[in-house]
C-alpha cells in the first residue's frame, strides 16, 4: 500500500476521506485563537474563555489533501523553481535600480562636488580623522553613493560646518593668545571686546566670571568680581589692574581686577 503524507509532513497517514477522488484527511480543527485551549489566563478578566470557539478549543472540521513521496517531491521542485524565478526577477530589479541610481548620480556629481567642494573636503577630513558625527558620516555616505542631499540635510551640513570653522578660528586665536601689562600695572582705557559673562551663588554673594579679548588681538583677559560685570557682545574702554597672568587649559589669560568702564561702544574697537 502506498503511503501518504501531509504536504510537509515526515510521518505516513492513513486516509479517511478524499477530494476530488484524492486521498484526504478529515479532522477536528483546532482554534487558531487560543491553539486548542479553550481559553487564556490573558484574558481572565473577560472571563477567560476563548470567544472563537466558545471554550471548546476546536472550530469543526478539516479537510487535509494527502500526497504520496513522489508527489510531495514534484510540489517542492516547482515550489523551489517559482522562488528561483521570483528572486532572479527581485535581483534583477534591484541590479536595474542601482544601475539607474548610478547613472542619476554620475550625472549630479560634477555639479555637487563644485558646489560643496569646501565643505565635502572638511567632510571627509572629518570621517578619516574618525571624528564624526553619525549624521556627518551618514551625509559622507550619502555624498558619495548619491552626489545629493536634500535642501534640510544640506542645511544641516552647513550649520556643523560653519559651527567647526568658528570653532577653530577661536582655537586659533586661543592659541595666539598672550598675558598683557605687567602684574601689578594699572592699563587705562584699553579697548575689549566681551566673549561671555557666566555668574554664580557663593557662601560670600553673587561672583561674575566675565570673559574678554583684547580688541586688535587675540590676548584673552578675565575679570572676576563680585559686582562689575558686562554682557556678551559689548565692546567697552576700560581702566583696570593687571592682577595675576594665569593659563586655562594652556591658554594664556590675564587676570584683571580693580575695573571700571569708561565707555560702552556700539561698534568693535579697531586695534
């Protein structure tokens, strides 16, 4: 007797019914809802009861085609040969898509590059020093693979961009930086240009940190004082004391104390 098998089943079945004149298997259905169960500690407080079978675990009855070895051999060589036809087909769109992808970013690269060729070369700077943002990285990526960004991703590249130039004309100023006057000299009327004021509670009352450079050069002075004080972004005259000649993070800085204002400038003063 021959044997039979369910389609992807290893364990031969005798059959009870057929379809079509084939040979079948009827059998209780089990309830895709609760596998069988009847109901579920998840739903114990709708009453546990599974609503598709009503507590009984079963949804009537099936009719399940059997298949002979042969059979089943022949349904899986065409069902491989359908996935060999679909994935050539998918790999084949794909492979036309990158091709297309290729060509429109060919056509966009010279234009792109010329267009960002600063910002493209700080760029890569950026990734080969391993100093970049993940955005940075992924717009390096982008640059290379598509030679396009959208007006916002552009707009972005930009923003870090212009945010290292400053930074490194700072560092570069920083680094020129150098004490001023002699240590106990009192300097009158010198021009300054304020870089940021930050203030703080202390056991003694409020304490301002202001800091400021010296207008027509890169020399870094400090004043902390508990009442004089000034905004960022003004440029003042002022007469004051050279009280200590410090470094910050191996930037020259002098301290100033003993500072008054002779005259808040609206424009920056000139060396």
């Amino acid at each position: 007797m021959t044997e039979l098998f369910f389609r992807h089943g290893n364990k031969p079945i005798q059959p009870n019914t057929t379809i079509g004149n084939k040979p079948a298997l009827a059998r209780t259905k089990t309830c895709g809802r609760c596998g069988g169960r009847g109901g579920s500690d998840a739903w114990k407080f709708t009453g546990w009861r599974c609503f598709d079978c009503g507590g009984s675990g079963t949804r009537g009855t099936e009719v399940v085609p059997l298949y002979t070895l042969e059979q089943i051999e022949k349904l899986n060589a065409t069902a491989q040969k359908k996935a060999d036809a679909k994935r050539a087909k998918l790999e084949a769109v794909a492979r036309a898509k990158a091709e297309a992808k290729a060509a429109a970013a060919a056509a966009l690269r010279p234009a792109f590059e010329a267009k960002h060729a600063a910002v493209l070369a700080w760029l890569t700077q950026c990734v080969v020093d391993a100093e970049c943002h993940p955005f940075l990285a992924d717009m390096w990526t982008k640059a290379r693979e598509d030679a396009c960004w959208t007006d916002r991703q552009e707009a972005a590249v930009y923003s870090f961009w212009t945010r290292a130039q400053e930074k490194a004309a700072r560092q570069a100023l920083d680094d020129a930086s150098n004490w001023v006057g002699q240590v106990g000299e009192r300097l009158r009327k010198i021009g300054v240009n304020v870089l940021g004021h930050v203030k703080f509670e202390t056991a003694f009352g409020m304490r301002h940190i202001t800091t400021m450079r010296v207008s027509g050069s890169a020399n870094l002075v400090v004043v902390k004082s508990g009442s004089w004080r000034a905004e960022r972004g003004q440029n003042l005259l002022i007469t004051c004391t050279v009280a200590k000649h410090d470094t910050y993070k191996g930037v020259c800085q002098t301290r100033l104390s003993r500072v008054i204002t002779d005259e808040i400038i609206t424009e920056e003063i000139a060396a």
